[in-house]
C-alpha cells in the first residue's frame, strides 16, 4: 500500500474517480458486481461526504453522484443518495456553515473518534498513537494532516485495508458512531444519513453498545484528567468539541459591604 500524501482528501477523490470509471456490469450474475467492490465504493463515498465541502469537494460533485448511481440498491445506497441530492441544493456558504455547526461546534457529532471512548485524557493519547501505528504497519503515513481518528480518514484506511484489519478500527468505535449518529438525527442534519450509510456495515448493537451509548449521551466521556462537565452543559445539551475554548463559570456576585456611617455626620 503506498503511502497517503499530506492531504487526505486529494488521494481519497483520486480512488473514488478511478472507482467510478471502472465499468460496473449489474446483469452477469450474482458475481459480476462484487460484494467486496461495493463496500470499498461505499466506505469513501462515507469519507468523501463527511470532510470539510470545501470548493475541491464541492467540483467533485459529478463523481460523488456518480458513485452514488454506482452502488447496487440498498438502504445505504439509498441514504447517500439523500446526502447528495441535498447538497446539490445548497449553496456553498450555507454548507460550510452547516458543517462547521454540526462536527466543529457540537461535540457530541465530532468526527474525533478517540474522544467518545477516552475523553481527554492520558488514554486517548495511547489510542491515537496504536492507531497511527497501525496505518503505518499498513504502509500509510498521514504526514502530520489530520489526526489518526478523524472519521474521513479512519474510512479510507478501511476501503483500502479491507473488512478485516481495515475496518477494526470502526467496530472498536462503534459506539462513538452511533453517538455522532443519534446527534445529527436530533439536529435533523442531512449529515445523518451518511452515519446511518456507514452503520449498515457494522454487525448489528448489542444490548451493551445500546447501554454504553446512553450512558455516553448522560454523563459525557470519560474525564478524570481534565474534567469535563456531564454531557449537555454547554448549553443546547452539547459539551465543547476538544481543544476548544470552555468559558470559566461566572464568579459569584460581588457582596458590597455598606458604607460605614461617618463621624461627622450631624443628627438626623
């Protein structure tokens, strides 16, 4: 596996091109269309859709919907067409500002995977370090981009890396996904059909995941180092996204003491 260049988004619209033109025969038989070919088009479909849409991503629209057209029917084929034909409506400033709103400003749908397991702490700093280590052992090196946990990027190692070692990292983060998930769905962001896509790939939540992500939703990620406040108090039930400014709380409301009476002062 050669190695990823700087940036990210510029080897994944290079694959999904190459993917797109490679002719796709629907009426051969069931082995015509592979099963395998699919899932990779789908996962950087996922990773594509959720970068920054940026003027770049915003002139690979004919390849997206493209590739779209060129996964076989399906419940995720049928969400991502709902993310494009949405994006196809907007205009750029209003889905950047979406964007920014959903993943940057909400830390509850941030793409930072490592952070719904570990929080910030020492642990999430371990995790973010086996990660990067395991793209390397894989031939990739993200050369100081985007951190090793960023959806985008966790989705294109598992196209290229296959079901197996590619796409552990997604099943260790399972629950983080389904938070992002159930985020965007009360936000009502399009965005959400991208997650729902990707969860389709996933073996189905167990009672635990379901128990593990309410807790998640109530108490917020782990926080013993750094102590971060329960989920939603930051207002709008959201925590901040990490590494982003927390106001301190107010100071308690100054007492001012009155003023003592003066000896000069003459009967009253």
């Amino acid at each position: 596996m050669s190695p990823l260049p700087a940036t990210i988004p510029a080897i994944v619209r290079t694959r999904l091109r190459a993917a797109v033109r490679r002719p796709v025969r629907r009426t051969a038989g069931p082995g015509a269309y592979e099963e395998a070919e699919a899932r990779t088009l789908l996962l950087r479909l996922c990773s594509l859709l959720l970068q920054y849409p940026d003027s770049e991503l915003s002139s690979a629209r004919p390849e997206l919907e493209a590739g779209v057209a060129a996964l076989p029917a399906s419940p995720a084929a049928a969400h991502l067409t709902a993310v494009t034909t949405w994006m196809a409506g907007q205009e750029p400033d209003g889905l950047e500002r979406h964007y920014v709103e959903m993943f940057d400003l909400r830390r509850r749908s941030s793409l930072y995977l490592t952070y719904y397991l570990h929080g910030d702490t020492r642990r999430r700093g371990m995790a973010l370090l086996a990660l990067n280590q395991r793209y390397r052992a894989m031939g990739w090196d993200i050369n100081g981009g985007e951190l090793p946990d960023h959806l985008p990027v966790v989705l294109e190692f598992a196209a290229l890396a296959g079901p197996r070692g590619g796409e552990a990292p997604l099943r260790q983060h399972r629950r983080g996904l389904e938070l992002i998930h159930r985020a965007l769905t009360d936000a009502d962001s399009p965005y959400r059909h991208v997650l729902a896509a990707l969860l389709t790939l996933l073996p189905p939540p167990t009672e635990a995941d379901r128990a593990a992500v309410a807790q998640l939703v109530a108490e917020g990620p782990p926080d013993e180092e750094v102590g971060l406040d329960p989920y939603g108090a930051y207002g709008d039930g959201e925590f901040a996204p990490p590494g982003a400014f927390v106001p301190p709380a107010p100071a308690p409301p100054t007492r001012v003491p009155p003023a003592p009476t003066s000896h000069l002062e003459g009967p009253r």
